[in-house]
C-alpha cells in the first residue's frame, strides 16, 4: 500500500490535496531534499 504515487483514479486529486508515498519519499531521502527531520516528518505522516 502507497508504494507507488496514484495514477487513473477519477477525482483523486480534487479529494487528496497532498498525495504522498513510499517511493517518493526514498527518491526525496536519495536526492537529499530533506533539508530537515520536520519536512521529512510531515512527508511520512501523509502516507
């Protein structure tokens, strides 16, 4: 569950305002565009 970002689901978007998962975080963690625990913290809280 959540290990890939949603795609073709009608009306995902207009009902989810900040979609998050696994995998982006894990890009985000590798490409060091955590610049804090907290940004980190709120990401993950999302999924």
């Amino acid at each position: 569950m959540f290990l890939e970002p949603v795609k073709g689901v009608a009306g995902y978007h207009d009902i989810i305002r900040r979609p998050m998962d696994r995998s982006t975080v894990c890009f985000k963690l590798m490409g060091s565009e955590y610049k804090s625990l907290g940004k980190f913290r709120r990401d993950f809280d999302l999924i």
